[in-house]
C-alpha cells in the first residue's frame, strides 16, 4: 500500500501515517526531500508512495527531521539506508540521532488521552551514525531551495519549523499541531483545531509558547503539522496568534513548572518525577489496547475523509 497524500501547496505533498504525518517536499521531476518518517514498519509504503510522485527508483537528497521523537523518525533508518542518503537534525537533536542520549521521560501524569498511551512510548534515541548532517540554525536551507529554517525548541530541544516565505507555507512538526491529542475524542475524529504541542513529549513549556509566538508572527497561509490535518485558508494565521496569545500549559505534570535542561550531549537536569498513579503493567496492558483501538479509528477516519475529498 501507499499513503494516502495530500497536496498543500506546490510540490508540498502531506503523507497521513496511522497517526503521524510527514511531507514529501519538492516538484515531481526535480529534487526533493522528505520531512520526517513517520512511525516504524512505514518504509515500504513511504517508498512505494515516493516511486508514485517521482517516478521509479527516485530518491531524496535528503532526509530532514523537525525532531527525533519515535514518532516521527519511526522508517528513518530504514528509508537513510534504501536510499543512501543523509540525515538531517539541528544541533540540539544531535544526541538522539547519534546514540548518545535518550529523551526525558515522557509524562503521563499531565493527563488525557496520548498522554495516558504514553507509558508505552520508547524515550530512547537511535544512532544514524555517519549519515548524521546538521541543519544550519536560521535562515535559508540549502537542501530546501526557498526554505527558512526556524528554530522552534519546547517540545524537543532541537526542534524545528520550516517555512517558505514566497506562499506562506510552514511545515511545524509537533511545534504546534491541528488535533487535540488530549482528547479521546478529537483524536478519533481529528478533529481540526490549532493546539499546544503534543503535552505528554514536551518537556520546555516557557520555550514551547515563545516557539509558537514566533511561528505565529510569520502569518502563515498553510500549515503541515506532525498531528492532525493539514490547515489552510484566511483564518489560520489568526488561529495560530490566538493559540500564541492564549498559550496555556497543562495544569499540572512534571515538565509544567521546571523544563527539563540540555545541552549538546543530551539531556543536563531534568524535574523530580511526579508519582504516577497508574500501575506500570496496568497501565502497559491498557494502554496498548487503548492504541488498538485508537489506530483502527484513525484508519477508518482517514479513508472516511479520503472519499469524502475524492467526491469533491
Ligand atoms: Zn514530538
Ligand atoms: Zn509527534
């Protein structure tokens, strides 16, 4: 099977995963590259959907990624050594890439419904070894011809957003996303909502707001996210500064009051754990039923709305 994409702005391609999207980025016939990877096990299809938009045996310059979560570089490894090709991270997300460090534990204690799937969640890094590139910090990518790199750290230390300034289009990763992944049932529905970074995985919320203050003063047009549909239209860029005027954390978690620290090694200090009231084995059994369920809603969600935009 390929994914199903969506077309969000020239040579803009979204890739719904099960749960985690990611952009093919480039014009059929030229150089592209592919932002985020998606969950494990999603190589084959990532490939065959690329063969679809490019023609057989294409491949990207690169491999760029918003941030390292599990999430999002679940086929990185498979797809980097595929199509030979590089890995690209900010400085700060070095350590996951490389083997040197894991993630903060994540926080179930904030609430809700991924949050609560969480407890199932692998913190640990990877190691791409050598294929391992480093984006610049600001300003113009080479490897994205248009593209301004913006650092957008909170979620993940070294995250960060991409936007193209000559149509408004930003691509944010988990900087911000357009679901409520708290919410049962926002997540079954995908409901579309501009939102706080998923709140189980960020571990900086002072830095998450200040990310999505900047975002927001870029008045973007379009918008791809890790989670949730694509937006676009006249009033995302106003959603998006009311999401940065109103900024709210969770009322309480482990990372709500005191960030967790870094530096170009990982991970410095992190935030006294918060008690977890759930049983670790209860909370392993429930939560992996929880994600059943969850993922087969999804699916059948996403191939609801795939009809509904073919009747279109
Ligand atoms: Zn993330
Ligand atoms: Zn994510």
């Amino acid at each position: 099977m390929s994914h199903s994409i969506e077309e969000i702005a020239p040579g803009v391609a979204c890739a719904h995963g099960k749960i985690v999207n990611f952009y093919y980025v480039g014009e059929p016939g030229g150089p592209w590259v592919l932002v985020d990877t998606g969950m494990p096990l999603g190589a084959p299809s990532i490939i065959r959907t690329a063969e679809e938009r490019f023609g057989k045996d294409s491949r990207p310059e690169a491999i760029v990624l918003t941030h390292a979560h599990f999430d999002h570089v679940g086929a990185v490894r498979a797809l980097a050594e595929h199509w030979d090709v590089p890995v690209y991270v900010h400085a700060m997300e070095l350590p996951f890439v490389t083997g040197r460090a894991d993630y903060p534990p994540f926080d179930p204690t904030v609430g809700g419904f991924f949050p609560a799937l969480s407890r199932t969640f692998p913190e640990k890094g990877i190691d791409l070894g050598d294929r391992v590139r480093l984006l610049p910090g600001s300003g113009p990518v080479d490897i994205m011809p248009g593209w301004d790199i913006h650092h957008t750290p909170g979620h993940a230390p070294g995250h960060v957003s991409f936007f193209r300034a000559s149509d408004g289009v930003l691509i944010v990763g988990d900087a911000f996303i357009t679901m409520d992944t708290d919410s049962f049932r926002d997540t079954m529905t995908q409901k579309p909502e501009i939102t706080r970074p998923p709140s189980y995985a960020t571990c900086d919320w002072d830095a998450a707001r200040d990310s999505v203050q900047r975002l927001a003063s870029l008045r973007p047009k379009v918008v791809g996210t890790g989670h949730g549909r694509p937006l676009s239209g006249p009033t995302v860029a106003d959603d998006l500064e009311t999401l940065a005027r109103t900024f709210h954390r969770p009322a309480h978690g482990r990372y709500v009051n005191q960030p967790a620290r870094f530096d170009q090694n990982g991970v410095v200090s992190l935030p006294p754990a918060v008690p977890d009231p759930v049983p670790a084995i209860a909370a392993g059994v429930g939560a992996a039923a929880l994600a059943g369920v969850a993922i087969a809603a999804v699916r059948r969600h996403q191939a609801e709305m795939d009809l509904e935009d073919e009747d279109e």
